[in-house]
C-alpha cells in the first residue's frame, strides 16, 4: 500500500483519555512499531532496515545515544527506534507541486505532525525576499547565494551555525571547522537546551563532561538510581539493561515527580515471557518528588551518609579514594551538616521514610551509578544539583570502579560526537591550536553564542545569517513566540533537514532548505560508498552504514553539504581541499586524527566491527583533569522554587511517539492519551482545590517576574498521578510557556522544568483546533 501525505491537519476534538499503563513494551512495544513500518516501507524494505539498526554492519539508530551491548540481538533496537526508521525512510515524497500548493504563511499554522508527515525533502528550494513560496533552485546556486550572503556580512559574528545531535562526526568536524575559518566561534547546538548543564557541572568536578561508566558496567552495579528520565519513551533500549542487572541482583530506585509506566514495568519484547508472564518490576523504590527537589534530596542522603560514618567510624565513606583523588571534603562536611530537614521536605514533597530508604540502599551498595537526563538539566540549579550527584557518588568512591559512576543519558544520537568534534561555542584554546595547525589558519578565540544567546542575538539584530545543520531550533528553543520573531529578522536562514518542521515555515528575508540523506541511505561519493561515524553515551566510536537508495538523486549527505559550501565560499583559501574531503570521508577523519584529542588513527580504528572507546580519565585510571588534578567535592547552596498558592510547577515532556519536536503519532499510549496532544496533566487533589474539573478546557498562564504572562488556551485538564503542585505538558506546544530568560545558572540551559503556572477554564473547546497562543 502506497502511504499518502494527509491534506487536512489534525486536532483534539476526538481526544480519548484511559488510565495510564503501568508496564512498558511488551506485545504492544512490537505492534506499535511494526504496523506503521510495514504500512508506510512495505515487508522487503521494513525487513533489511530493521535487521540492519544498530549492528556492526549496519546503520546506527537515530532515536537515542544509548549504548549498543558486545553481543547484538536480531532485533537491536526499541520501539521508537522501529519509529524513527519509518518516519526517515518513508517512499513519501514532498513533490514540486507541494510548494506550488502552499504558501509558507498558510504552513504556519500546521502542527509539526502534519509537517513532518508530508514526506521526504527531495530538492533544494529557496524563498526570495518578498516571496511567500519555496521554488526549486540548483545546488551550485544555493552555494553562491549563502556564500554571496556570509561575504556582504560586516563581521563574521554576524552568522551562526547551529547544529543537531543527528549529524555524523565527519560533518559536525567539517561545519565547526567552515565556521571558524569564515571567523566565528557562533556553534550553538542541541546541547545548549538539555546536557549543558551537565557539561559544566562534571567538567568542573571530576574534569570530563561525559559519562563515567561503560555499558558492562550496568551488569556489575548493586544500585541503579534514575532521575529526571523517562527511559520507557526516551531510551527504551535502557529497559533491557535495567532488566538484566535486576537479574544480577542490582536495585533500582526511580527519582520522578511523574509516574513513568517505564520506571514501574517491562516486558522485554524478545523473550517469551515478556507476553506471557508478568512484568519485570523495574523500581524497587519510586520517589514521586516534587518537580527540583532533587538537589535537597541529594544533600539530605550526604547528610545521611556523613552520619553513618560519625557512627561507625572508618567504615562508611571510601577514606582512601577522598584523601588519594579528592578535594573540598571538610567544607562540603560542614555545608551538609547544616542542611535544614524542614526546608528539604519543602523542597522535596516526600516523607522523611523515603528518604532513610534511599539512604540505606546507599549505604548497603558497594557499586552504585546515578544515571539523569533533562528533569535534573533544566532547572535553575541544574548544575547544581549534578554537583550534588557527583558529590554523593564520591563519597564513597562510587567512580572510577566497576559498576558505578555518573551516568547523563544523551537523547540525541550523536549530540555527544558533535561536541567532541569542535562543535560547542566555548572550545578550549587546545582544541582551537590542534585546529589552526592542521589547516593553516588563526581559528577565532572570543567565545559565540549559545541557543540562547543566539535568540537573543537575532531579536536584536545582531545575526544577519542563520544556519541549521538538522534539527528543529524554532521547535526545541524555549519562548516560542519570540524565537520565531527574531527568527523573521534575519536576512537569510538555511535549513538542511530530511523533512519539514517548523524552522521551515518561519524564516528570514530569504530562506533555503537543503535536502539530506537520511542515515538509512547509502552515501555515494567519487570514491565510493562513505561510511559516518558516531558516538554514544559511553564514549563509544562507531560506524555507520547506509543500506538503501537515497530517496532523489538530489540529495546530499550533510558532510558533503558542507563541504560543498566550503568550496564555493573559500576555495583554496588556507589550502583547505574541501573537494578532496568531499569525494573522500577518510581525508576528514585523518584529519579529525591529528586534531581531536583521543582520535588518534581514526580510520583504522573506526574501521573495526566494534569501533573504540574514547579515553575517560575518571572512568579508565582515576584520573581528574581539574584544575588540582583531583576530583571537587563542592559547596551548593540550597534552593527550590517558591510556587505561590494557586499556583503549580509546570514541566515539559515527550510523548511516547515522539522524537525531540519529531512527532510519530498522537497518542501517548504509556499516560492515556490517545488522539491528542493538547492537554496537561494535574493530579487530581491539586484539580479540586484549583475548582477545575478532570476534562475541562483550561488556559494555562506562565509567570515570570514582572513580564507579561504566556497564554496557551484551549488545553484539556487531565487527572493524573503525578507529584502534588506539580503538572505537565508537550513539548514542544507548551514551549511558548517558557521565558527565554529563565535558564539554568552557569550553563544557560532552559529552565523547561519549573515553569510556575496557574490554570484559569477557559472559554475554548477543549482541543478543538490548534491552542491559540497570546
């Protein structure tokens, strides 16, 4: 059956709400995944993607950076892993007649689910000034006119180059490199919105942003705490990780003010009893914690921790790992002993019984890791509240051994690769000498902007050219409405994007979308076929190979897009070939040798079935690049936010057949919702004192300092179990509820999770039509 493009966009006027699930995957995982590839790819095509997903021979998945095991299953990968594929390697095609048929102001009122379920970008387009319509353009005449517009800037920092977590190495390598030979340092990137935080944080603390345990070690672990993480939707492949130490005897405790069907249940889909039996209980402990009451959480266990050692002398904290490997013990000692119990049940929401129980597990663990993701990142104390994990963990030398570490769960699949490849606006003057070494140049050294920053920048008139290497900024950034203003500001913004979104249909004066192989393609160059290279959360480096035909002989990989554009804007300037780094990925990756520390032969070695690991001073011997050389324990003042009475803490979420601002379906099977997306989430006691019936249209009104309040209207109020005063919301429809001034201390991250808000009913239908946003 050929798939259609739908004509007509969707609403929540056939919205249907159940109870949620309280078990994850299983036969509804397998359903779930198959049905849409078997409709939309067709048996042949379904059958040698998904056999290939995530193996040494194939492609990587594109859905998350959770690590792949030594020994691979048939089926290596999870059910929006399955959803990913289809929705990149779908036959649909978004055709000339498309643009004829569409203005870009009649797409911007269209959801993101019906703009990426219009098909796969074939051909370059362009949008001249004053025009409301894309028309087709050539490539060598997309080069010139971006090359043109980066020449006629009056500075460099005039540009900005924003880039997905879905780019290979080879291209992230090459696109921070074309920037900083044009002069800038302006690399905002999908980190700046999630891990930011915990970049700055473990950087300072034990000296390397990246985790600091191997896959094999989950296996080895006797605890596994999880907070802030959803990996049921996010990472489902995590499941069968937590399901197999389980098995060895390890301990789970979930940290979540949301009761997440993948935190309470699995039923592993490749084993008879996952539809037979019953579900493998994941949580032996669920925290239902207030939304940022971690980092009271996190100090109050310390405390708990430090006590037990003024018990028992010598026999609690790991004496000889603090006094060997680190510093600041006695002023973290006396800061914690001074933590007010009263001010962490505020904070927390919890009986002090959970919190002994979360101690004595601790305590009782000889090898334990602390895995995260966005519910700790995007808060004001985000990094913080990291310092704090890292605290726990020292204490009793929980990194560094097998089974233990700090464990920051990447959502992207290549967002951490991208930065160890250059992309980040702060690289050290280490990486910018290896750089202008190799390739004969100064590489500019004042800092760029971040996602942030760089809105603030466009608002203000200060970026006149805007490119995105994939992904969706308009859709991920925080204050929806003024990103898309700045946005409209720009002379020119360029997109290079397998399919649409809605950094499509607001643009500048003149806008471009470049079509991109997607990683299920097979990438043909003059030398032949090219492989890309990836890495994972572990720090595993890895291949990946396209298996099919790209979708139209006009599309281009990202890294020879770039490369391309590098030719036409700077020729052989600096004697950079980027023709030669175009017709051959193996120039890049020698060149990625002798600049990206821990890259040393990256042909060879990436050209192993298992790929490498890269080095991890803390992981692999105990080794802390800080700024002692030792590892800090640090000091972190309290602080939680005061919600008014009346009022609740706001968090955006996925829905399960979600991707980022990727939207599969509309329905979130794993909390109810089927058929919608407009809703948000309350639990019931909260509902009551509030006046406001479960079902009831709601306008939901965030509060920030003295600026005017973001209105959603039109949102239908669901009873949930979540954490009391506390509430949820899509992302990213409830991202314009987000001020773009409110982000994380230190690290700029969006404070996504702690939104203060208050519900009003509304005189809109509930769901009828797309919100109206004020």
């Amino acid at each position: 059956m050929t798939p259609h493009a739908p004509e007509e966009d969707f609403s929540d006027a056939d919205i249907e709400v159940s109870e949620p699930k309280t078990y994850a995957a299983g036969l509804g995982g397998v359903f779930h995944s198959m049905e849409p590839a078997l409709t939309q790819m067709g048996l042949a095509r379904t059958v040698k993607l998904m056999t290939k997903i995530n193996h040494k021979d194939g492609f990587d998945c594109m859905s998350c950076a959770w690590p792949d095991p030594d020994h691979r299953k048939i089926a290596e990968f999870c059910e929006n892993g399955g959803k990913a594929v289809t929705w990149e390697a779908t036959p649909l095609k978004v055709e000339r007649s498309f643009w004829r048929e569409h203005s870009i102001s009649s797409l911007e009122d269209k959801t993101e689910y019906w703009l990426g379920m219009q098909g796969r970008l074939i051909e370059p387009v362009y949008k001249a000034k004053g025009s409301d319509h894309y028309e087709p353009i050539g490539w060598d005449a997309a080069y010139a006119l971006i090359a043109d517009h980066l020449h006629a800037l009056d500075t460099p920092d005039e540009a900005a180059f924003y880039t997905s977590g879905r780019a290979s190495n080879e291209a992230a390598f090459i696109y921070q490199l074309f920037a900083r030979v044009l002069g800038t340092n302006n690399l905002p990137d999908c980190s700046n919105m999630c891990h930011e935080s915990t970049g700055t944080a473990m950087t300072h603390t034990v000296g390397i942003g990246k985790s600091t345990v191997a896959y094999k070690d989950f296996e080895e672990s006797d605890l596994i705490i999880i907070m802030g993480q959803n990996p049921g939707t996010n990472h489902p492949r995590m499941l069968t990780a937590l399901q197999e130490a389980k098995e060895r005897g390890a301990r789970i405790v979930a940290v979540n003010p949301l009761p997440e069907a993948g935190l309470i249940g699995y039923k592993d889909p490749q084993r008879v009893r996952g539809y037979v039996g019953k579900p493998t209980q994941i949580a032996d402990q669920f925290i239902k914690i207030r939304s940022g009451g971690d980092m009271a959480l996190l100090q109050a266990v310390s405390k708990r921790v430090l006590d037990a050692e003024r018990a028992d002398p010598g026999k609690v904290l790991d004496h000889d790992f603090l006094e060997r490997h680190c510093d600041g013990f006695e002023a973290f000692a006396a800061h914690i002993d001074g933590v007010d119990e009263r001010e962490v049940a505020r904070a927390t929401g919890i009986p002090v019984s959970e919190i002994d129980e979360l101690a004595e597990r601790y305590l009782n663990a000889d090898r334990v890791i602390i895995c995260w993701a966005m519910g700790i990142t995007q808060h004001r104390k985000g990094v913080d509240t990291i310092r704090e994990i890292i605290n726990l963990l020292l204490l009793r030398g929980n990194i560094g051994k097998p089974g233990a570490g700090a464990s920051p769960i990447r959502g992207h699949s290549n967002v951490q690769g991208d930065r160890t490849m250059g992309v980040w606006e702060q690289m050290p003057d280490s990486f910018l000498d290896a750089l202008g070494a190799e390739f004969g140049f100064e590489p500019p050294r004042a800092h760029g902007v971040d996602a942030v920053h760089g809105i603030r920048a466009l608002d203000q008139g200060k970026i006149k050219v805007w490119m995105g290497l994939g992904g969706n900024l308009l859709g991920a950034i925080s204050d929806t409405n003024l990103a898309e203003s700045a946005m409209r500001k720009t002379r020119l913004s360029v997109q290079l994007s397998t399919k649409l979104n809605r950094s499509h249909v607001v643009t500048g004066e003149e806008a471009l979308i470049l079509p991109v192989l997607g990683r299920t393609e097979i990438d043909m160059q003059v030398s032949g076929p090219q492989y890309v290279t990836v890495e994972d959360s572990v720090c595993a480096v890895h291949a990946s190979h396209g298996q099919i035909a790209p979708i139209s002989d006009q599309v281009r990989s990202e890294t020879a897009i770039v490369a391309g554009l590098g030719h036409a804007t700077f020729g052989d300037r600096h004697g950079i070939d980027w023709r030669a780094m175009m017709r051959d990925y193996d120039v890049i990756r020698d060149h990625i040798s002798r600049v990206v520390p821990g890259c040393e032969s990256y042909n060879e070695k990436t050209r192993t079935r298992d790929g490498f690991v890269l080095p991890n001073g803390p992981r692999d011997e105990r080794r802390f690049d800080t700024d002692t050389g030792k590892a800090h324990l640090t000091v972190n003042e309290l602080e939680h936010v005061e919600c008014p009475p009346g009022r609740l803490l706001l968090q955006t979420v996925r829905s399960h057949d979600q991707f980022n601002t990727t939207i599969y379906s509309l329905n979130d099977r794993y909390r109810g919702i089927k058929k919608g997306r407009y809703v948000i989430f309350v639990h019931p006691d909260d509902l009551a004192e509030l006046g406001i019936e479960d079902g009831q249209s709601v306008d939901i009104f965030s509060e920030w300092r003295d600026e005017p309040d973001r209105v959603l209207r039109g949102f239908r109020a669901v009873a949930f179990p979540t954490a009391r005063g506390c509430a949820a919301a899509y992302f990213p429809e409830a991202n314009v509820l987000v001020p773009l001034d409110s982000t994380a201390l230190e690290s700029n991250t969006p404070v996504s999770k702690a939104v203060v808000i208050r519900l009003e009913p509304s005189r809109s239908p509930a769901g009828v039509g797309r919100p109206a946003v004020v």
